[in-house]
C-alpha cells in the first residue's frame, strides 16, 4: 500500500495534501499547525474549515478533494473515529491508496496505534456506538472496522502525549519530508503560487536558483 515511503504519481491533481482529522481534537491546534507549516512551503493542501452537523455524512466535495490529492495525511486522534465523517473520508482514502497509487501519511496523535487497529479505547467505544446506532451487522461498520485495520498497519508516524512540548519540531519535519515528495518544479508553478498567502519569499527564491 501506498505509505509516505513511496514516490508520488505524476498523475494530474487539484491539491497535493489533503488532511484527514477530527476537528474537536486538533482543527485550532495541532492540523492548523500542520497545515500553515505546509502552505509556507508552497503546497496547495486541503483542509476543510466547515464542520458537519451530528448524523451529516461526508459530501461530493470533500470526495472529490481526496480523490484529486496526491498525498492524504491523517491524524488519528483521540475522537477520530467517534464521527462517521472522517471515517467515510478513511475508506475513501484506503480506495484512493489502491485504485490511484495515492500516498498516505498516518499520524498517532497522542493516540497509541494498536488502539487504532486493534480498535481499543476510545476507537474500541466509537465503534461500539456505531454499531449500536447502524447495527451489528450494518456493513458499513464492518467497512468502517476494516478500513482502521489497515490503515493503521500502514508506517505512520507517532507523536506521542509526553511529546508535546516537541510538536513544532515534529510538524516542521513532516512538511519538510512532504515538501520533498512534491516536484519544486510543480510548486513553483503559477497555478500553485498564484493566491497563497502562505508562499513565503525564501522559498520563491529557493525555487527560482533551483530552476
């Protein structure tokens, strides 16, 4: 499967990040964080401000997102799978890895990863609640349970709780690795740049002396 470890496709694509996470959790900190880290390096990433209403599933609009990333990163926090939205977006996402070569990055965010796949702690009571609320047998579930198996096989990467004081240097390594998946090539094309604020200077000339 198609972890961070792997070369990006040069198939076409809208963004080259997109972000998976529960917004409760990490949207005004961690994923915000993550997120200015990877646009000050000129890459276009998605991450969906808006916030679904309780029993809403995922739309049109964040499918096509993800289909259209070259690089799906996904913060498994404490309540991720507590909401239906970001699982529909893993199974998307798992789908995208096989049928698009697409790459994906799994973060632990203070969460251990064999809570993740063996669904233990809070995924263990989020998938008991789903169960309860779609049926044992609602398959669904079933995908929802298999998908988080898999996913979280995946090589991902672990910040752990006592870790937090280190969470700038973690972010500012992953959008440097992420930043050298990405052709500069592409990122210093005018598609890219034009209407990010985030483009810092340095980087513009960075790319121009490498072209």
């Amino acid at each position: 499967m198609g972890n961070i470890d792997g070369a990006v496709s040069e198939r076409k694509r809208t963004y080259d990040v997109f972000l998976s996470f529960r917004g409760e959790d990490t949207r005004d900190g961690f994923t915000r964080h993550l997120y200015d880290a990877l646009c000050r390096k000129g890459i276009i990433t998605f991450m969906d401000d808006g916030e679904l209403q309780l029993g809403d599933r995922i739309g049109p609009k964040l499918l096509k997102a993800i289909e259209e990333s070259w690089i799906s990163i996904v913060v498994f926090s404490e309540n991720y799978a507590a909401s239906s939205w970001c699982l529909d977006e893993l199974v998307k996402i798992h789908d995208c890895i096989k049928s698009k070569n697409q790459l994906v990055c799994p973060i632990f965010y203070k969460v251990d990863p064999s809570d993740v796949r063996h669904q233990k702690g809070s995924y263990g009571e989020a998938m008991t609640k789903h169960e309860s609320r779609f049926g044992k047998d609602s398959e669904m579930v079933r995908k929802w349970r298999s998908t988080l198996i898999e996913m979280a096989k995946l090589k991902g990467k672990h910040l752990k709780l006592e870790q937090g004081r280190d969470e700038s240097k973690f972010i500012d390594d992953l959008a440097r690795e992420i930043f050298n998946k990405v052709s500069p090539k592409d990122l210093s094309s005018d598609e890219h740049i034009v209407g990010r604020e985030y483009l810092v200077k340095e980087l513009k000339s960075h790319l121009e002396l490498e072209s």
